[in-house]
C-alpha cells in the first residue's frame, strides 16, 4: 500500500516558535517569484498546448510514445492551469482565502495526485521503450492504441483511488482557519516525509530498472544491427535499410524517454533535499534564504512540464514536421487549419 500506515500527531501551532512571525517578502522578491512563474505558465501552456493539438491534427502522430507523451502533457497542462494559480494565490501572495482546513487539504492532494500520476506515466513509458526494444516481435504486433488508453486509463483511477483516502487522511489536520503554508508544512510532516523518502524512490527505483535494461538491450544490439543474410533467404538493400532506421528511430526514442525521466527525476531532487533539512519542529521559513528555498522547492515541480515539449521537439523530426504543416498556411483560420482532412 501506497502511504504510512499510521496517522501521526498532528503539529500545532506555539506562539514562542517562529511560525507565529514568518518572514514576509519584499515587493521585489514578491514580482521575482510572480515573473518567474509566469515564465513557466506560458512556456508549460503554450508548449503542452501544442502537443495537444498536433496529436489531435495529425494522424501519424497518433502512436503508442506519442499517446502516452501526450496523457503527460495532459497532466502537465492541468497541473499549470489548476495548480499554479492556487499556489501564486496560497504561498507567494499568502492569502488565507484558500487557506483554512478543507481547501488546504484539496490543494494538497491534488499536488500529491499530480506527482504520482507523472512517476505512473513514465514507468509506462520507459516499459514501453523496453518491450518494444527486445520483444518487438511479440511486443509490436500485441500494442494498439486502444490498450495504451485503457492503460493510462488505469493509472488515473489507480492515483484517484489511493488520492482519496490521502485526502481524508491530511483532513484530519486541524489548525483552524490557518494560511495554507502552515497548513502544507503540517502535511509535510506528516506524510511529505513518507512519500519522499519511501513512495517516490520506489516508483523512481522502477523506472530506473527498467531505463538500465534498456540501455542494456541497446548496447547489446550495437548502434545498428544488420541482418545477416540467411542461408536461402537474400535480403534486398532497401528491407535492411528499413530495419536499420526502424531500429534506429525505437533507440532515439527509447533515449527521449530516459532524458524525459531524468528531468523530472532532477527536478525532485530539490524535494528529497528539503524534506532531509526540515526541521522537526513546525515553523514557517523565517528569513530570506528559507522563503526562496520553499519556493524552488515548489516551483521545482512544475518546471518539467515547461522544458519537456520542447525537448521533444528537439529531439523528434515527425513533431517539427507536423509542427511546419500546421503552420503552413497562414491564411486560414485557426479552427480550420486544425480541422483540415488528413491528406492536406
């Protein structure tokens, strides 16, 4: 099971401990901390939205990587869209409108939520890479896009399904009408800890597993196997080339998602950081440095979905062409050239 097995005591508040007079940030530091997440929105939407958009236009896009790349891009545009206005509104503005005990626990899963579901999505991606590198065989003619949805399918209901109770779980936290920060850090010693040094390493330990194997399946099969030619079959020069670029676009892809997992991966690393240094009593950052660690700390989380569309564009040929046709034709309207006929 996914959680501590066992409720701890709930940190409260002590009017000698600094909690009662947190730190509060200059007008610059506040428009510093507002451009900076504005810079990461707009990247995250406009770059997210994208993908989206070219997956909805173009039918060769539509593959088993592809679907799964966009199920995260969906997470990451939900995340930006929904998340990081309430955190602009409940931790670098501080307002206690969405403070209080119902709306810090819902604020807090949903984080929670979000984190799982990108660590789920990528252990699908990189076993994906893996049985597609050395079962292609079996693997390839047995995937189908109507199984990858049922699968990301699953890991939505699975994330919701342990969500729940984690919800109910931090709502038994009760600081009264607290700001969220207080809020939040209660739930950091109460389950951020947990997650941090147990959940996420577990999920993360698998996925690296399963990045290892691959790059040893790759290394094993050597920059481009060439068929050898059978005794009584002769290959033609153009079905050898087509398996070397075959192969050599699954191992592109296969190192896509392995540099897509260690940005994420690194990104997290500020988390296990912070969670280490925490101090066990309950306070609120009480000077510069601490206010712009929690921060980062936060911040840390979005910032893969903002550099992951782009990589991808980087990396991939198929999404910089998709991306010059819908470009193509600067006269039509936007609506029209999203629903042009496949052929055009």
């Amino acid at each position: 099971m996914i959680g501590p097995t066992s409720v701890p005591q709930a940190p409260t508040l002590n009017s000698s401990e600094s909690a009662t007079t947190p730190f509060k940030p200059g007008h610059v530091m506040l428009g510093l901390q507002i451009t900076l997440i504005v810079i990461v929105m707009t990247f995250t939407v406009v770059g997210n939205g994208c993908i989206g958009i070219l997956l909805k236009r173009f039918r060769f896009l539509q593959t088993v990587p592809n679907i799964l790349i966009g199920n995260l891009a969906l997470m990451d545009f939900l995340n930006v869209v929904v998340n990081m206005p309430l955190f602009l509104t409940a931790v670098v503005l501080g307002h206690n409108t969405l403070g209080g005990r119902l709306g810090s626990a819902i604020i807090f899963t949903s984080r929670t939520a979000v984190i799982l579901l990108h660590l789920l999505n990528m252990l699908l991606m990189m076993a994906d890479r893996y049985l597609i590198i050395n079962w292609a065989l079996y693997y390839g003619p047995w995937k189908s896009k109507k199984k990858v949805l049922l699968a990301v399918g699953l890991v939505w209901v699975a994330v919701f399904t342990v969500a729940i109770p984690w919800g109910f779980l931090v709502y038994r936290v009760d600081l009264e009408e607290s700001p969220y920060l207080v809020y939040h850090l209660a739930y950091f010693h109460m389950i951020g800890k947990y997650n941090c040094f147990v959940t996420y390493p577990a999920l993360g330990g698998a996925i690296g597993i399963i990045a290892l194997l691959s790059y040893k399946s790759i290394k094993r099969q050597g920059k481009v196997t060439i068929m050898k030619e059978d005794a009584n079959v002769k290959y033609s020069l153009n079905v050898v080339q087509a398996y070397s670029a075959r192969q050599l676009n699954e191992h592109k892809a296969a190192i896509t998602v392995a540099m897509t997992v260690l940005l994420y991966g690194v990104c997290l690393v500020p988390c296990f950081i912070y969670c280490s240094l925490m101090p066990n009593t309950f306070r609120l950052p009480s000077n510069r440095v601490e206010v712009w660690w929690v921060f980062l700390t936060c911040m840390s989380f979005y910032i893969p979905g903002a550099c992951c569309p782009y990589l991808y564009a980087i990396r991939s040929t198929r999404y910089r062409k998709a991306l010059a046709m819908l470009l193509s034709r600067p006269n039509l309207k936007f609506s029209e050239k999203l629903y042009l006929p496949q052929g055009h």
